[in-house]
C-alpha cells in the first residue's frame, strides 16, 4: 500500500477531528479526512450526534458536505476514515460518496494507530443507485 505524504496529512487530519467527534449516545468516535481533485486543501468531518437519533450526521458526510460547500462539485481522490478499529462506511455515507468518487477515488481505513486497508467505493457498494437512473431534464 503506497501512503503518500497526502494520504499521511489526511489521516493526521482525520485523527484530530475524531476528538471532536460529538459522541455522547453511542461514544462512537469517527473522524474523516479528504482530498479532491479540485484543491489540495484538506476537509474534515467528525460524527455529530443528537438526542433524536436519527438527526445524527457521521463523519463522511460532515466532511463531504464541508468540501462541496467550499468548492462547489468535487472529485474525492483520497478519503480516510478513522475509527477505534477499521471499520466500512454506513450506507447511507456510502451512498453520498458514490455522488463524488470516480474509479479512480480511494478510501482507507485506519485507527489512530495506523492506516489497515485501500478501498475502492466498489468494494463496499458494487452496484450503486445513480443519476443515470433518474430522467433529468434537458436544455
Ligand atoms: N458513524 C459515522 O460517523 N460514520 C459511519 O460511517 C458509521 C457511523 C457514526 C454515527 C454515530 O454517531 C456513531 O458512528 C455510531 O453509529
């Protein structure tokens, strides 16, 4: 596994937003750390919970919604996740990376101890729901 100084910056990244993850219902931690094709600036997201469960946003989203409100459309090139052992994104975060990842996107999974695996979005969503499906308007 080749972990450039990018994908180093963002698990540093994503290890420090983790301590802010609010987590007082599950006392899950998640941090999420990303780059994109568009900049090389680095976007981080933690879990947020709240007392009505179902408001709670991960750590994907967080980061993936900070990056679209900075740059408008994005391409994730490098995604890593954080957790106290590696673990897959949910479904529905997955849902929301298949919007911006290519084939070419990769996603880590680490601890605050080390980076543990390379994913492609495939490996966790093979088929995926997507625009094509949807009969979008013409010009
Ligand atoms: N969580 C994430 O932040 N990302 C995921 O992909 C899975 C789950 C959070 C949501 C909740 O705050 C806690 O982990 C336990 O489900």
């Amino acid at each position: 596994m080749n972990i450039t100084p990018e994908i180093e910056s963002c698990w540093t990244a994503a290890c420090e937003v983790r301590q802010h993850a609010y987590a007082p219902y599950s006392n899950y931690q998640v941090g999420a750390a990303l780059i994109t094709d568009q900049s090389p600036q680095i976007f981080r997201g933690c879990n947020v919970e709240n007392a009505s469960y179902g408001a709670t946003i991960c750590a994907e989203r967080n980061a993936i919604l900070s990056a679209v409100a900075a740059l408008g459309t994005i391409t994730i090139r490098d995604l890593v996740l954080v957790t106290r052992e590696p673990a897959s994104p949910c479904g529905m975060c997955l849902q929301v990376l298949s919007e911006f990842c290519d084939s070419e996107t990769r996603i880590f999974l680490a601890s605050p101890e080390k980076i543990f695996h390379r994913h492609a979005l495939t490996d966790f969503l093979p088929i995926q729901f997507s625009s094509d499906k949807l009969e979008l308007p013409h010009d």
